[in-house]
C-alpha cells in the first residue's frame, strides 16, 4: 500500500515528528505491507487538505479535526495526540512576564493581542472566545511576529512548544510560567473518502498499538520529560470553548485522552 503524507512546510517544524512515527507504528500494526513517502514538496496545512480532497499527491494528512474537514474527508476517530493539541501554554516575549503575571480571565486575555496560522482551526476558537488574534500566512512568521511585538502571545500546544522554544532559542521569546488554555480538540489523520483501505488499515493499528501498550510507551518516550519541565499542575487552567469540535469525538473512551492532573 502507497501511503504519501505532506512534507512540513518547514525544517524548523518539529510538529511532524510524532505523529509520524504513531503512522508509522499504525502501518506495521496493521498487517498490511505498505510504503511511506513525503510529498515531493512541502505544504502549508490547507493546501495538504485539498490536495488530500481532491485525491492527488497525498494519501494521508494528520490534522486538527473539525466538523468542516469531517464532512470532507474520512476522519480516523482516534486522538493521536491524546488531545493535547487543546492543551495551550502561551510563549510571550522576553521580559513580559509581569504583563500576564494577573490575569485569570478570557476578558482579562483580551485586553492583549495573540497570533495563530491563517488556515489554522485554533484561529476561529480563539476569536469564537472573544480573544484578539492575528492571522500570519506562515508557521515561521509567528515566532518573528512575536519577537517584533507585533503580537503579545502565541498560543502553543503542550506537545510542541518545547521544541519550539530550541528551535527558536535566538529570538527574545519566553514561555508565560503560569496560565494553561484548554478546549476540547484532538489530532485526527485523514484520507480521501474513497480510500477506505488505508481508513481501516491505520484504524486496526491504532486500536492494535493501544492494546499491545506500543502507542503508550511511544506517548511517553516523547512527551514525559517535556511535560514534567512545563509544571502543567501548577498553571491556572483558563476553560474556551470549540463550537467546531465535532459531537461524535470519542470523549467516552477516557484512555484515549490527556488531562495535566491525571497523567495516563
């Protein structure tokens, strides 16, 4: 089986490396023989679903999920990121700590500006909370867009801001020490709707490498260490809600997800 996923659209973009490493323990989990390439060019997150939609160059696309992309494309219900992609630390410039050091509220968030990705869906949950947030075209232009103080903060998911701050160690960005967003939210892969075979093939190996313990051990191999140094359990937790989460996710089966306070 051919299995082509899109390229990051940068070398500096951490955020691909575990998610495919779970395609990869999926595949061999599946019993299906199978090929694993990168797309011959990168790709920016929308152009990766329409290509994907259309059925050409991709076969596969890990993604936030929504309701939108849910009636375009076949969603594997299964949080690969055990919905940690919900889960926000702010990373702020360097020095304006005091700034955030008060606030407790979304009202009192607003009152500053935040950035996220154009086609990215955290963009509308944020704005759907009445937060104040920038569209930038590129992953790398937020972290200039914040080094500038052309924004306050950027919001990052748990499982990639540790990276980033390494990556971006030369900028004056630091990471806020003590508020954590959350609304529900997870990290789905998608397939062209016709492409059932590979559907059921990363289904089957995901619920394998759940039952054999595998993905959990590769959860843990990954985040564990950069988990620990964010002290999540001792940052005040701001609840948002996602009006876009689709209703069907599978938040009854509790083992599949995250919380800071109960570590799985």
């Amino acid at each position: 089986m051919r299995v082509i996923y899109p390229r990051a659209e940068s070398q500096q973009d951490a955020r691909q490396r575990y998610p495919l490493e779970v395609l990869r323990l999926a595949l061999a989990h599946s019993g299906v023989a199978y090929r694993l390439h990168p797309s011959h060019t990168d790709m920016q997150q929308a152009r990766s679903l329409r290509m994907l939609e259309a059925g050409r160059a991709l076969d596969v696309v890990w993604t936030v999920t929504t309701r939108e992309r849910e009636r375009h494309l076949r969603a594997i219900r299964f949080p690969i990121d055990r919905g940690m992609i919900g889960w926000r630390v702010l990373l702020i410039h360097r020095g304006d700590r005091a700034r955030f050091a008060d606030i407790k509220t979304l009202h009192e968030l607003s009152d500053l500006r935040g950035g996220q990705g154009h086609d990215w869906p955290d963009l509308a949950i944020l704005r759907a909370n009445g937060l104040r947030v920038d569209a930038a075209a590129t992953y790398e232009g937020l972290f200039q867009m914040l080094a500038r103080r052309h924004i306050d903060y950027f919001p990052r998911s748990i499982a990639e801001v540790d990276g980033e701050r390494v990556h971006n160690a030369a900028l004056p960005i630091e990471l806020e020490p003590h508020l954590l967003l959350h609304y529900p939210s997870a990290l789905y892969f998608f397939v062209n709707p016709r492409n059932t075979a590979l559907a059921d093939a990363i289904r089957l190996g995901l619920e394998r490498s759940l039952d054999d313990g595998s993905l959990l051990r590769l959860f843990h191999r990954t985040y564990d260490r950069d988990l620990a140094r964010l002290d999540l359990a001792r940052r005040h937790i701001i609840e948002l809600r996602n009006p876009d989460f689709p209703r069907d996710a599978p938040l009854q089966r509790h083992n599949l997800w995250f919380h800071p306070e109960k570590r799985p």
